[in-house]
C-alpha cells in the first residue's frame, strides 16, 4: 500500500501593498505589471493624490506618485507627512526630466524615483527590497498619534475637505463650490480647530480616516 504523505504548509508570503497616486492608465498598467512579477508586491489600487493614496485603507507600504499628476512635490510631501514609516516614489515617463534645484526637496520626501522604462521585472525587484525601509520603521508607525473622536461635519465642510483632499488650492475648491475663497479659508481654519489638526493636510487625513471622506474615484 502507497501512503499519501502530506506536503509540508508552506510559510505564507510576506506582501507588501502598493498604491498608485496618478491618473494615467498607461502607467497604471504598467504598476499592476509590477506587481504581478513579484509575490512579494500586492497591488492596492489608484488614488487621486498623493495624500489620499497614504492614508486610505488598508494603508500601503509603497506609494508611487505620478510625476504628470497635479502638484506631485506636494503630493510627496503630504503623502510623507501622513505615512512616515512608507516607502514613497516619484514615477517618471521616460522623458520627463526633474530640474536639480528640486532634488532637495524630493531627497526629504521620497525613497527614489522610479522610470517607466524600466522592465516590470526588475523593478519590481527594486520595490521588494525597498520595503525593508518600512519594516525598520514599524516602531515609528506604531507610535504615531491616533486620531480623535469623529465630530460631525457639514456638508460643506465635506465638501471643502474633499476638494483639499484632491490637491485643490482654497481658490479652486470656490470655484468649484460657488462660495468665495475667504469662506473656503474660513471654513479650513474652522476644521483645524474642531479636529485638531496642525495643517490643512493633518485636517484631511483625520477626516479620512475618521470616515468622514469617501474613498478615491475610479481612475478613466
């Protein structure tokens, strides 16, 4: 008689999610390329921005920001402020250039720069080990400050953090809301206050996740 013997469990894969802050289908296809060529990357989906692509749930370990989207230093920069312990990048067409009076700032925000000309192969490669970053830094994320009790908020503060949320300076998001930019502003510094939060930034990251923004459109 042939005794069956049961294979051994296999450890599971330690993945590492990563989210897209763009609005490019090109280089959207591109990322879930990369993360179908390596068991380690787990593709978590688009964001309208940098900030976003940070703080919604489940929260990634990589976020790659597009370089053609709108406002990506500041997107870099929101998107390390609300995730500290994440391993962010600034994607590149392949020729897209970064003046070298910018690379200061981006040397504080980002992990790298990545090209689309690289093959999804080895770039996934790359990512996978730049998550190593993040494992060292799980103590830091583990002491980041919770968020506080949600509060209940109008409509149009909803709406002005919403449009905050998507990059939307105080005159745009009054274009778009038909008030003024005084009564946007206002309404901001209302928001601070109630929430406690130190930034415009700080603000909508609790509203995120306090549940009071709704998660990222869907990307044509």
């Amino acid at each position: 008689m042939i005794r069956e013997i049961a294979s051994p469990p296999q450890p599971a894969v330690d993945t590492r999610g990563l989210r897209y802050a763009g609005n490019r289908p090109d280089h959207r296809a591109f990322l879930e390329a990369v993360c179908a060529a390596s068991a380690r990357l787990r593709w978590l989906g688009t964001a309208n921005s940098g900030f976003r692509a940070a703080v919604e749930i489940p929260r990634p370990d990589i976020v790659v920001i597009d370089w053609r989207s709108a406002k990506p230093l500041s997107s870099c920069l929101a998107a390390r402020r609300a995730l500290p312990a994440a391993a962010i990048f600034l994607l590149l067409h392949g020729e897209d250039d970064i003046h070298p009076d910018l690379w200061p700032e981006l040397a504080s925000t980002t992990t790298g720069v990545l090209t689309c000309a690289t093959q999804p192969a080895t770039m996934a490669g790359t990512l996978a080990v730049s998550t190593e970053a993040a494992e060292a830094l799980e103590a830091v994320r583990r002491r980041l400050p919770a968020a506080p009790p949600p509060v209940a908020l109008t409509d149009l503060e909803e709406a002005v953090l919403s449009h905050a949320a998507d990059g939307r300076t105080a005159a745009e998001t009054a274009r778009k809301l038909g008030v003024s930019s005084a009564d946007v502003q206002s309404v901001l510094r209302g928001l601070k206050k109630r929430l406690g939060a130190r930034s415009r930034a700080h603000a909508v990251a609790l509203a995120l996740r306090a549940g009071h923004l709704a998660g990222p459109r869907p990307l044509p």
